[in-house]
C-alpha cells in the first residue's frame, strides 16, 4: 500500500494547509505536526464513520525508510497519548530490539486498532480544521 501523497484527501491530508503546527499556539495550547494531525483524523474517521483501517502505510512521514516509519508513529501516538488526545485500550505499541536513536523508542509492532480518539483530540480537530 502507498503512501498517501498530500492533497490527495487520504485522512483529510488536504484540508491542512492552514493547519497551526509545531510548539504553542496563540493561546498556549500544543500546536500538533502534520503526522500527528494525520494520525488523529484517521482514528476519529475509523472511531466515529467506521473509517478505513490503520496502517503504518496510512500516513506521510519525514522518515523515508519503511523500518524507520514504525519508530516514527509510534513516537507521534506516544505524544498524542500524553497530550490525553487518544487512549490506549491495553498495549499498543510492543516494544522490540533498541532503542532508535532519533525517537528514543522501540518498536515490533503498532496495533492502531486498540487506540481511540478522546474528548481532547476531538476539540482540536474541531477548532482548527
């Protein structure tokens, strides 16, 4: 499976050109990255609209080697998890090996299907989409 390629309405990619991104936003909140954004939409759409299923090929990233892409998602859900805009049902991320160098993680597999959107994530999505 690809990649979705930006403005190709895979997760409403297109719909974040506006989007505020990266550290504090005028208010004091958490401004989120693309990918985190990506990741929420996509959770959301599966939670609420019976969406697509998650994948790690479901997203863009900055990391270009298909091994990488796995520490990155797992990075990006680890922090949505600690800004309390998802939960996870048990474990989510099964960690394996060492740790990445960039992500500080390890990680065997991601299994998108037991993350859920909460209250938090929704509001953003709402306020700033």
């Amino acid at each position: 499976m690809e990649v979705p390629a930006e403005g190709s309405g895979a997760f409403g990619i297109d719909k974040q050109k506006n989007f505020p991104q990266n550290g504090k936003g005028e208010g004091g909140e958490y401004m989120l990255n693309k990918l985190q954004v990506s990741i929420l939409q996509a959770i959301k759409e599966r939670d609420f609209n019976y969406g697509p299923k998650i994948t790690i090929n479901s997203f863009e990233y900055t990391e270009t080697e298909g091994t990488e892409r796995k520490y990155e998602a797992a990075y990006n859900l680890s922090s949505l998890k600690n800004l309390d805009m998802v939960e996870f049902d048990g474990e989510v991320i099964t960690p394996s090996g060492k740790r990445h160098p960039k992500f500080g993680n390890s990680v065997h597999m991601i299994s998108w299907d037991r993350v859920h959107i909460r209250p938090n994530g929704i509001e953003y999505l709402n306020k700033y989409l």
